[in-house]
C-alpha cells in the first residue's frame, strides 16, 4: 500500500505548486520578526535626567548650554561615575534659588557637593531628538525600569500558553483555520496596542498577541512541512526560518524611517491582514483532511497539486486511513523512566531554555550597546543566512550532533571573549557578539530535527511540546537578565549567555548521532538509537487501471494517511 509520502512523490515532492506555497508562507514569517524580536526598537531608551522645578526657566535665563545646565544642577552618577545621576537630583526648588548664574550653588563649596539628594519625583528629561518608544512615553526608566522587562517577559509568557492552546487547534479544526484565526486576532490586537494610553493596558494586550502569534507562525510551520515530499521537509523547515531572518532585515531599515513606536506599531501590523486573503490562496493540508477522514478535499487538493506540478493523478480516488495500533497516551513519567530517554529528555530541555535565552538575550542586548541600532540590529538579522546555508550543507554530510554543538559552544565561546574586551574597542566586541549569534542560530536550527529524532513515534510529538516548552521559559528570563545586569556591568549579561551557551554545547555531545538512522518507532529503539536499523523499502504507487475487473470498485483505491 502506497503511504502519503509515496503520493506527494508522484505529484511532485517539491514541485511549482509547493514552492508557490512555501513563498506566501515565508512572508508571514517574515512578519513575524517584529514582534518576536521588535521589542529592540519599542524599548530605546536615550539618555535621561530628573527634571527639576524651576532649571528649565533658569537654563533659559542664564543661556545654559545642555552640559552646563547638567554640570550646575545634576550629582555625579554613583560609584565615582564621571557621568550624571539618572535616577537621583539635588532636593533643591530652583524657583527659590538665590545663586547666580555663574555659581547657582552657592552652598557648593571647594567642588565638594555635600547637598541632600531626592528621587525624579517630578519625572524625567529625556534627550532631543531620541526616538519616542514605551521607555519614554510611560516613563520606564530607574525604580520602574523592571516594568520594561517584565513586558517582554509577558509577551513570551503569551507565547508559552500559545503554543499549547494553538498546537491543540491545529490538530483540532487545521492548519489553515487556526493560521488564519491567529493571525486575524494578532492582527486586531497590533492595531489596538498602536493606540493604547497607559502602561497597563499595554501589558495586557503584549500578552494576548503572544498568546496567538507564535501559534500562528507555529501553524504554518507545520503545514508548509506536511505540503512537501519527506525529503525536502528539512529544507523547508530551515527558508522558512531564514525567512523570519530576512524579516529581520527589513525591520532594521523600517525602524529606521519610523523611529515612533506607535506608528512602527501601525506600520508593520497592517500589512498582517493582507495574509488573510490566504483562505483563498492555500489550501488545508491534505495530510491533516486525511486524518480527519476528509477524503474527497484531501483529493482535490492533491489534484491540484498534480496538475501544477505537471504530474498526473486521477481524482477518482477513495482515501482510506488505515487504523494504527491503538497505543497508551504518553505521560512525563514516559519521559523520564528509562535511561537514555531520561538523558535525552534532560539535555533537550536545558537547551531548548539555553538556546532561546541566548538568541533574545543578543538581540536585545543590541539596545543597551550605545552605537547604530539599525546597523547592528540589521547585521544580527544578516549573520543568520550563513547559518541556515551552513546547517544545509552540513546536516545530512556531517550529521547532527557536531553542528549543533558547535552552534552553542561558538555562541558560548564568543560571548565570553566578548565580555572582556576593552570599551574602547567596543567595536571588536559587537563583531565578536555576532559570531555567537550565527552560532546559536545554528543551533535554534539543529535543535528541532535532533528533537524529533530522539524520540519513539507514540511520544515524538509529546516530547517535542515538553522540552520546547522551555524554550519560552529562556525568553521570560533574557530580558532580566540582559537589562538589570547590564546596569551592574556592561558585560555581565555575556558572561552568563558564554556559561549557559557553553554548558548547553557540552550536553549536545552526550546525545547520539541520528545520521542515517530511521525515526524509532518504540523505547526499545530508542534505548539502542546507536545502532543503524534496517531500512524498509517503500512500496512506490502505481497507476491502477480503472477498468479492471480485478478491482470490486472501479472508483476506488486505498491509500494509506500518515498521521
């Protein structure tokens, strides 16, 4: 009996029907990029100072230059900072001053600048000409700066719920229904954030879009595999991220004409509801309309497929499923009870955390470096293409453990170098930080296929959903760590991404090599993984002859739907 391998193999594995897809399917990807990764540019946070009573009448009468204005009326920062005091001001009403203005402290005496200190309790002064962002609008800096974080963490906090509610109603109702359900109601929310008045309701609706939007990307994912021979799923797999890396791109130069956050919001949410007219330009997968016993549209939709392809398929088909063995529902005890899954399972969820961890925390940290955000948000999204080419190359003739080690020990290695160059050549330093961002691409890359490959059939997708679960766990934490630490030290946050990246590189290498190697079917392969079973040869379709009276229902031939 023919599987649907078999049949996309006839209509064409990889054909223009197929390609036409993944293309459509790429731009929503693309888009994607701005609220995964966006946050850089909703965060700026320019150079800032308490605003004090009565110093912008007294800078105007005085003729005070920005810096002398500072000099007069700001502390030095903490720690025998040579820069000024963000968070803290002289506790002085400048309206009731009696110093001139060539000495307005007149208290001041030797340099020595001994007045009483007050929090920006009557807001802050943010520098000209900064773009306008959510750091300025809703005063997230100093005692409220976790507030930025903690929008972030929500967001991915979103994404976690999402994966899950949007996994089931993909499996549930299709592919198709709930990409385009998700990305109608991310579509509405970005519109409504674009117009939001307070801090408050913009955590709420951050969340709501991380509730449906990477369930939205997730879907299409899915589906754009399922459309292609299984020989061309990997490759797909890995344009359709490169995608979301070219969306990257874009974004940078986008941001850069639109520097205001409201209209950026706008900006690259409308373009979202153009993807709705997908309901009539892609098809359900007709791998998923055989599972749902949708034989007739899972046929037309192949006969599509043919057609385009240049291939030919008769539609007078019946499509039977045939009834799989019924097997026990997977349960995390299944996950942990015999060696070599537990040890699988432990490693892939510890780099699952660690690999997204590193990847946001990268970008991010691109908004606390002080130099060309577009420039450097622009080459993080342009050193992930030669980490997509390298995985291609790479993954079927060196297999999967040494490039995903290597990804993660690259990353890890890089940030630790990194950490520890000299602020004069900062430069040296950001080229270095790109280097571990193509690594740890590689490894987002690598870390999907070693994930379905470590696992037996009746738990594949129940262990695939567990350890990436921890993925989202990784982008909660990035942003605490990459904005709180920096304000320890600027390299703090590389320190921990080299320790994490290098630990999580370690562990790959404790994994077997799945090279060559079938997909297992039960815990028993899996616990001997290492050793190459036999391969079954697959029984190719053939085109049957309708008239024959071989065959009790001339319009009839089974056909054999892969879940």
């Amino acid at each position: 009996m023919p599987t649907f391998d078999d049949v996309l193999e006839e209509v064409g594995g990889f054909g223009v029907y197929q390609k036409l897809i993944l293309f459509l399917v790429c731009l929503s990807s693309a888009a994607f990029a701005y609220l995964y990764v966006g946050f850089v540019f909703l965060a700026v946070t320019p150079d800032h100072w308490c605003q004090s009573p009565g110093v912008s009448e007294l800078r105007e009468n005085c003729s005070w230059s920005l810096e002398q204005e500072k000099n007069y009326t700001l502390p030095l920062g903490r720690s025998g900072s040579s820069s000024y005091s963000q968070c803290e001001r002289y506790d002085v009403d400048w309206n009731s001053s009696s110093g001139s203005c060539e000495n307005p402290l007149q208290f001041v005496q030797n340099g020595a600048r001994d007045l009483p200190l007050t929090t920006c309790q009557d807001g802050w002064v943010f520098e000209n000409g900064s773009p306008s962002s959510i750091v300025t609008e809703f005063e997230l800096v100093c005692a409220d700066a976790w507030k930025l974080d903690l929008t972030q963490a929500c967001l991915n906090f979103g994404f976690t719920l999402g994966t899950i509610i949007m996994g089931y109603a993909a499996d549930r109702f299709g592919r198709k229904s709930s990409f385009l359900f998700a990305t109608f109601v991310t579509s509405v929310l970005g519109l409504v954030v674009s117009f939001l008045p307070n801090y408050n309701w913009f955590l709420i609706f951050r969340t709501l879009q991380g509730l449906f939007s990477k369930g939205s990307w997730l879907c299409a994912y899915v589906f754009v595999t399922e459309l292609v021979g299984l020989e061309y799923r990997k490759t797909v797999g890995i344009l359709y991220q490169m995608c979301f890396s070219t969306g990257m791109m874009l974004l940078s130069a986008v941001a850069y004409f639109i520097p205001d956050w409201r209209n950026l919001q706008l900006v690259t949410t409308i373009p979202s509801f153009l993807f709705l007219t997908y309901y009539w330009l892609i098809p359900e997968s007709p791998r998923w309309m055989l599972s749902q016993k949708k034989n007739t549209e899972a046929m037309n939709v192949i006969q599509k497929m043919a057609k385009m392809n240049g291939k030919f398929f008769s539609k007078d088909f019946e499509i039977v499923e045939e009834c799989s063995e019924d097997l026990d529902r997977p349960s995390f005890v299944d996950l942990v009870r015999t060696p070599q899954i537990r040890k699988h399972t432990l490693i892939l969820m510890f780099n699952w955390f660690a690999i997204t961890l590193v990847y946001q925390g990268l970008v991010m940290r691109l908004g606390t470096l002080g130099g060309n955000i577009f420039l450097d948000f622009f080459i993080s999204g342009a050193v992930e293409i030669p980490a997509a080419i390298i995985i291609l190359l790479t993954i079927e003739r060196i297999g999967r453990r040494l490039p995903f080690a290597a990804g993660c020990l690259l990353a890890g290695g890089s940030c630790l170098i990194a950490a520890f160059i000299p602020e004069n050549i900062s430069w040296l330093s950001t080229a270095i930080a790109f280097v571990g961002k193509l690594g740890i691409t590689m490894s987002i890359e690598m870390v999907v296929f070693v994930n379905t490959e470590l696992y037996p059939t009746f738990m594949r997708n129940f262990g695939v959903s567990v350890c990436s679960s921890l993925c989202d766990i990784g982008g909660i934490a990035a942003p605490f760590i990459v904005y709180r630490l920096a304000g320890t030290w600027i390299g703090l946050p590389l320190v921990v991404f080299g320790v994490i990246g290098s630990i999580a590189g370690s562990l790959v290498l404790l994994l077997p090599e799945t090279k060559g190697l079938t997909l297992p079917d039960t815990i028993e392969d899996v616990e001997n993984i290492s050793r190459p079973k036999k391969k079954i040869l697959k029984t190719h379709y053939q085109p049957v002859d309708l008239h024959s009276t071989d065959i009790k229902d001339p319009t009839s031939v089974k056909m054999i739907a892969e879940a």
